[in-house]
C-alpha cells in the first residue's frame, strides 16, 4: 500500500540545538501511527514542520507519493492535514457550528446562513455520533466535548491526516473510550491518524505501529504491540528497572494538619495530616474533590469551615500568600495556565517565590544573588535548558514541571502540595520528579501528592487517602493498598455526592 504521507530525512536546526536530524516517517490510509519519545525528542517540531509553523532545513515530505512544500497552517489544511493540539484552538464566546467553519462560514446572497451552518454542523457530529448541539457556546462545554468540536472541525476540513497530540491526557476513562471509538470509525473511512502518546498502555489498544524519537534521532518502528519494557528503552536509551523509586524513611513531626475542612457543594468535613518525611497520595475519581481540596488548604479556593495547620499552628488568614509564608508550596495540575509564567525566562520563574528572602537594604532584591541560586537549582534539577535567560516556554514539559519544583525548593518550602506531578510527562521525566520527590522528604519535607494515575498512587506513597463525593472515605497503607481497594473506597461516598 502506497503511503499516504512520507516525511523523509527532515533535519531542523534551532540556535545551538539540533531538534530533528535526518527523521523518517510514514503513515498509511487508515492507519493510526503511534509517535513516541520523551519531552525534547523532537516529536512537536516534527508535528509542527507538517503542520505548517515550522519550515524544515533539510528532507522533504510527499502526499500521494507527491512532493508537497508546507509553508503555512492554511497550506497544510489544503493538503488535507490537520493538527489537534492538547491547548484546543477554539474561541470560546462562539457557538460550536461558528467554531467549526470559523473563516469559512456558508453564505448566501454575501450574509452568512446560518441555518446551513448549523445543519452541515449537526451532520458532521452526527456522524461522530456526538451529542453536542451546534448552537452551544463553546464556554459551556466539557474538555472531552471541546474535542470533538475540534475533531468534526478536522472532518469539515476533509483532513486525511489528523494529528493528535496528547489527546487523552486530560480525559476520564470513559471518555477515553468514547475517544478511541471515533478514532476507530476514522481509520475505517480510511484517515490516516497520528497519535502521541505518554501514556504507554494505551498504545497497543489504539496504535498500529510505533515510531520512536530519541534526541530528535529515529530510534525505530516497531508493532503497537511491543512490550512496555522496551519501548522505554528505546525511549530513553537504558532500562528503567524500578519505576517508582520511591525511598521510605520514618515519618517525623506532624507538617500539615487539615481539620474539618468544609466548603459547601465541593468538600465535607476533610481532615488529613501530613508527616515530615512521607508522601501522603489521594486518589479518586473525576469530580471526588481532590483538585478543589488542595486549592482550599493552599488558600486559592474560600471555605466555609475548617482550619489548616502548619508546624501546629493555625493559618491566621487563609489565602496563598499566608500559605507561602509559612513554608508551604503548591504545584498545579495545570502547569500552562497556572504554573509556569510563558514570557518569563527560566530564571525568573524560578525565583517567583522567593524574592522576599533575599531583600537587601530594606526594599531592593539582590537580582546577583538570585540569579546564583536559581543556576545552581539548575545544575542540581539538571533541568535542561540552553541558558538561565531561555523563555520557560520553550523547555519541554518535564522540564518545566522540574522548574516548578525547583521554585518551592529556592522558597525553602517544608510542605508541598502536588497536584498531578507528572501529567504530560514522559516516563524517563517521571523517574527524574520521583527522586526529587525523595531527595525533598529525605530534606524533612512533607508532599500531599494528588493523582490520577492508580500505579503512581501506589507506587509512590507512604499513606493513601482515597477521596469520593468531597470526603475521605478511607486511609490506606501501601501494604494494604491494592486497585481494587482503591476503587472500592473511591465508588464508596458516589451516592452521598456533595454538588
């Protein structure tokens, strides 16, 4: 079978970086072809080169068997390829069927018909057999329905390569399933499907075959069903022999204290301690609490009732810049919107926190002083970036999650709130955050580390709290946790759901 798109030998350079060298890739009609590598593998410049934002310095792509030159996004969609990125290109304020045909909506007699609109935009998510309503502001929608505007936006387009990017990583199971469905009816139509991924058990159920990427080299291609093990080799270039490389110590003094914390419609009556030295996991499912839980103890969320300790004495005002003072850090499951600060470089993204600590003369930061520090958290962290000066942005994820870390550490924090530690981080990135993990309780500190990944649940915590309809429904030791377990605990509390 002829190939429906063949990329060959594409070499991008950047200013002392060479992102791709001499990539080859293909994908067949009706074939859903996995793209793997860690973060900085070169996987994003070569979506971005077929995607029309990036132009290659060397190799040459073809459709059809056809050489194509891709200078733009519109050139792009005009061959039939469209991309869907994890920050979805939609316009909130507009309704679905505005969305889909965003710049080339029907007219007639020069107005637009928006009857027509909406019809062609009813039939095109009809035969995703979506449930959404054309009419529907954007705004209101939920992420998984959000991208499924995007994917019948795609088939307006007649696009016969869809890339996706990250598609299931911030999807429940269930819609995770209802994503894989349409997948399975595109490649039946004969799309070609690209599909990144780092969540490597997903693969086999989706994939065909797999392209690996290792420092924007080509690794390999090998079938969908390729054991794990390897796949992390060839990933990472070495075995990862103990994923969760957690290293228990005694628990000290009690951290953190959470008493009754209440907040009418979302949390009921929460209480939790933290230990020096433990990393204390809550697990549950979609909508248990857990997110709003850890912005209520870090202050960015009011509550009704309750009280947070530190250190055994009682937050005198409940809001983040109490929190921080008191030696508390909190790292966001949304690393773009809330985490990292994109114009600022590495540097000052890092010092964030931390530039009360070293005022001089009264009002005046030594910038000197800072500057050595956030170096040496970057040697330390071994967060890899070009210069301290680089804009945060353009590190790759587990990168920018190190730096994250980094900033709570440079602040001297003693109790750290993570929530979701290692979304959208590839698996040699995730070993790295587990030790540093470690290397903060072996320090004395203490994590409340929120996730939704069962095995990291498991494998990294001391104790388990499990979480349902804005309750604790039961403590676990590692001993006694299993999935099972955790899952009963988590259904437990559904039918006395708060909200």
């Amino acid at each position: 079978m002829r190939p429906l798109l063949e990329m060959r030998g594409i070499t991008k350079r950047f200013p002392g970086v060479v992102a791709l060298d001499g990539v080859n890739f293909e994908l067949l009609p009706g074939e859903v072809h996995v793209l793997l590598g860690e973060n900085g593998a070169g996987k994003s410049t070569l979506i971005k080169i077929l995607s029309g934002a990036y132009r290659p310095d060397g190799g040459e792509i073809l459709m059809d068997g056809r050489r194509v030159e891709i200078r733009s996004a519109g050139e792009a969609q005009r061959l039939g390829i469209s991309t869907i990125y994890q920050e979805f290109n939609l316009v909130p304020q507009l309704s679905v069927a505005e969305n889909i045909y965003l710049g080339r909506q029907p007219r007639r007699f020069g107005v637009v018909d928006r009857g027509r609109m909406e019809r062609e935009a009813r039939g095109l998510l009809e035969r995703l057999r979506v449930r959404v309503d054309p009419r529907a502001r954007v705004a209101g929608l939920g992420v998984a329905q959000r991208q499924m505007v995007e994917i019948a936006k795609a088939l307006g387009l007649r696009a016969r390569v869809l890339v996706m990017d990250e598609p299931t990583a911030v999807l429940s199971g269930r819609e995770t399933g209802q994503l894989f469905r349409i997948v399975r009816r595109l490649k039946e139509e004969g799309v070609g499907v690209i599909f990144i991924s780092h969540h490597l058990e997903e693969v086999a159920e989706i994939g065909d075959r797999i392209t690996v990427l290792r420092d924007g080299r080509l690794v390999g291609r090998v079938p969908a069903d390729t054991g794990r093990d390897e796949l992390v080799r060839m990933m990472v270039g070495r075995s990862i022999d103990e994923q969760f490389p957690r290293r228990r110590t005694e628990p000290g003094e009690v951290l953190l204290e959470v008493r009754g914390l209440t907040r009418r419609g979302v949390l009921e009556g929460v209480s939790l301690q933290v230990r020096s030295g433990e990393v204390v996991g809550v697990a549950g499912l979609v909508g248990a609490g857990r997110t709003e839980l850890a912005r209520a103890i870090f202050g960015v969320d009011p509550v009704d009732a309750g009280e947070v300790l530190v250190e055994g004495r009682p937050l005198e005002d409940f809001g983040p810049r109490e929190a921080r003072r008191r030696g508390m850090g909190f790292i966001a499951e949304d690393r773009q919107g809330q985490g990292i600060v994109p114009p600022l470089s590495v540097a000052e993204n890092l010092v964030l926190a931390s530039p009360e600590r070293d005022l001089r003369a009264g009002m005046l930061v030594d910038w000197g002083h800072l500057l050595r520090r956030a170096g040496e958290v970057v040697e330390s962290l071994r967060i890899r970036t070009p210069s301290l000066e680089q804009e945060i942005r353009y590190l790759s994820g587990g990168n920018q999650q190190k730096a994250v870390i980094g900033r709570w550490m440079l602040a001297g924090s003693r109790v750290l709130i993570m929530d979701e530690p290692t979304r959208g981080v590839d698996v040699g990135a995730k070993v790295e955050i587990y030790e540093l993990m470690n290397r903060l309780t072996e320090a004395g500190a203490g994590i409340l580390m929120i996730s939704s990944e069962m095995p990291e649940v498991l494998g990294m915590s001391d104790r388990i709290l499990v979480m349902s309809g804005g309750r604790i429904t039961g403590e676990l030791s590692p001993r006694e946790a299993t999935q099972e377990r955790v899952m009963g605990l988590a259904t437990a509390g559904s039918e006395a759901a708060v909200g």
